[in-house]
C-alpha cells in the first residue's frame, strides 16, 4: 500500500488530499497542528477503514516536527504533500507592511515545507516514489506578477520555489524527485467563494500529475493541470 503524508490536513486542500487518497487505498499520514480539534478530519479517518492515521505536526515548530518524523521512522513515505500555508491578510501594501506577519508567513510557507522535508527524509529516501509535491502559488511567479502587492504572500511562495529548486539538485543523487504545483484558485478559506475552482477539481488534477510525475521532472514548477507554469 503507498502512503502519502499530507501536511495541514485538516482544511482546505489537505484535507481534500486526504479524502481522495484514502478513497483510492492509499495510507494517509494525516498531519495537523491540533488532532483533537480537527473535528471534519477525525470523522473522515474514523470513516476511512483504518486509511487514514492523524499525526501531530505543527510546521513551524521544528520539535513538533521532528517528533512526528521519529514516530514514522519506520514507514515510507512516497508521496510528501507540503499543503500547509497562509495568506497573512492585511499589512502587505506598501506604507501599511505588518513585519510581524510576514515573518509568520515565511515561517508557514517557506520554513515549513524545509523543516519537513528535512525531518521526514529518510521515510522519503525508503520509499517507492521517493516524491516530495509542495504546493505553491501563481502568486510565486515572478513573470506572472502584474499586480504587484501580497509581498508577504507571494515573496513566501517565491521563496519556496527556490528552495523546491535547491533541492530538486541536492536531493537527486538520492533519487528523490521535488516538484512546486500552483492548485489554482480554489474554493478554500483562502481563496474565498468567488474562486474558480473547487477543491475536489482542484486536487483531482493535481493527483493526476502526481500519478505521472517522474524524476525527469524534478525541480520543475506545474500548473494543477499539468502545464509547466512560468517563474
């Protein structure tokens, strides 16, 4: 049985993650800040005949992931889904920068999907697929900025690409493949109700580039439906 950890799995596009995995029998490692409060994500796993485990994983605290690591030391991880993130909201307009919060969301966006990678690389190195997916954003891309603002946001998913990129190249002598997808804009708390897509189109897309996904393409940045997005 393949396994797929997913990070912040218990909103948004974790979550959906997580409902279409354990649909197809996968194992789900199911990671979220507060297991016990994660009421939609308990439901499913109690629904998912025994697919899905809830692991305890803050991404900005490095013990918190290091302890989720040292409990699934000994299970491979194919698949790692990096889905944790967040906006920031307001103070990211020139003359109103709120620091604070954009140090919060480099510390989600970016350091997170490290940290976890980092801890989880031996399960990775065990694996079949040996597959490390971090969700970015459009809103990373330097070609495709034309609006300008959202620095937090978008430096944060620039960011991440680089760091995807590093270690699309560090990583390769170990057989590891690291890809960035941009999920569109989706139906989430994030992307609000006027988003185009629903997080079940969405994922669904993303999961068919994951399926074909290859070495070949490591460290390359993917739209949800499979088109290579500009940087």
């Amino acid at each position: 049985m393949p396994s797929v950890l997913i990070t912040s799995a218990n909103r948004g596009l974790g979550f959906e993650f997580a409902r279409q995995y354990a649909a197809e029998s996968w194992r789900v490692l199911a990671a979220c800040r507060d297991p016990d409060g994660s009421d939609d994500l308990q439901s499913l796993a109690r629904g998912s005949k025994g697919h899905i485990e809830v692991i305890a994983m803050d991404v900005t605290d490095a013990a918190s992931v290091r302890k989720a690591a040292a409990r699934l030391s000994k299970t491979p991880v194919d698949v790692l889904i990096n889905s944790a993130g967040i906006y920031g909201g307001r103070g990211q307009s020139v003359g109103e920068i709120d620091y604070e919060v954009w140090k919060q969301v480099l510390d989600v966006n970016t350091l997170g999907p490290m940290r976890v990678v980092e801890a989880f690389l031996p399960s990775i190195a065990a694996s079949e697929r040996k597959l490390v997916v971090t969700i970015t954003s459009g809103m990373g891309s330097l070609s495709d900025n034309t609006s300008g603002g959202s620095y937090a946001y978008r430096s944060s998913k620039a960011a991440v690409n680089m760091v995807t990129r590093s270690l699309a190249i560090d990583l390769a002598p170990r057989g590891i493949t690291c890809i960035v997808v941009n999920p569109g804009w989706v139906q989430t708390d994030m992307g609000g109700p006027n988003a185009k897509i629903t997080p079940q189109a969405s994922i669904t897309a993303m999961r068919r580039l994951i399926d074909k996904v290859g070495r070949a393409e490591t460290g390359r940045f993917f739209n949800h439906d499979g088109r290579e997005y500009p940087w």
